[in-house]
C-alpha cells in the first residue's frame, strides 16, 4: 500500500511540475505568433511543400513574412577521376517581417539550413536524395526563422 501511494505521490509531482511548451498552439488551435508567408522568388516544389507544411498560418493574421529563397549545391567530395560523391546543400531564407495594417517592416533578417548527401550509380535515387536532403535543408532553415519570429511577435 505505501508503494502505491508513494508512485502516485511521485506522479502527481511529475503532472504538477509546471513545464509548459512555448511553441504549443493554444486549445483554439491560434499560434500566438500568427503570420502568412509570401515567397518572392521562384523556387523549387519541394521548398514550396515545405514551407506550407511548417508555417502555422490561421485566419486572422496580424504579420506577414516576405522571403526570398536562395538554393545552392555545392559539390564536397570529388573524386579523381572527376565524379562528385557528396553534395551540400544550402537554403537560405532572407525575410522580413511586416505588419500587416501599418505595412511597416518590423523586423529582417536571414537564416540558413545545410543538408548533405552521397551520390550514388542510381540517377532516380541521386534525384530523390536530392529532393529529400532539400526538405531537410528548408525544415532547418525555417525552424531557426520562425523561433526568431516567434521571439519578435511576443515582445
């Protein structure tokens, strides 16, 4: 019997301890840092895909972010007969952030994700790799932009 009320003790201690996530959106399902995103350039479909899939953008929005998108592949390793065996990728997003009724840019700035891959004999699976590594690169980037967003909205 006490090692019940002791598990229970400790669990109720543990569900009481105060830890609350800053990014959670609230019980309405409202992002306390709402905004929508206007891409200014032409990218590819997979950074498209991704940027939809991770920005939270609910009906109301009081912010709007500009992005340009820049997209670079760089080759790693070379090997001696020429070949490339490893690419980097790296996306970079500058933005700015504006405000939506006054149009005033509160705040820019730029982030950068970084992935990387190994070629391989198979030109379809190279391709998906590619596409792949590029989402991964953009997830990155946009983590890093939309935490420093977050940060400027809640002041």
């Amino acid at each position: 019997m006490i090692k019940i009320i002791a598990i229970l003790s400790i669990f109720f201690l543990f569900l009481n301890c105060g830890f609350k996530p800053i990014y959670k959106l609230s019980e309405s399902n409202v992002s306390s840092g709402n905004y929508s995103v206007q891409i200014t350039n032409q990218v590819s479909r997979e950074i498209i895909e991704e940027i939809n899939n991770n920005v939270f953008s609910g009906t109301d929005q009081e912010y709007m972010v500009k992005l340009d998108i820049s997209e670079d592949l760089t080759p790693l390793i070379i090997n001696t007969n020429g070949t490339i065996a490893k690419y980097r990728i790296e996306i970079g997003l500058n933005y700015e952030l504006v405000e939506i009724a006054s149009d005033k840019v509160i705040s820019s700035g730029a982030t950068r994700g970084y992935a990387q891959y190994d070629v391989v004999a198979s030109e379809i699976s190279n391709e998906d790799t590619k596409k792949s590594m590029t989402k991964i690169a953009t997830k990155n980037a946009l983590q890093l932009m939309s935490s420093r967003i977050q940060s400027i909205i809640s002041k």
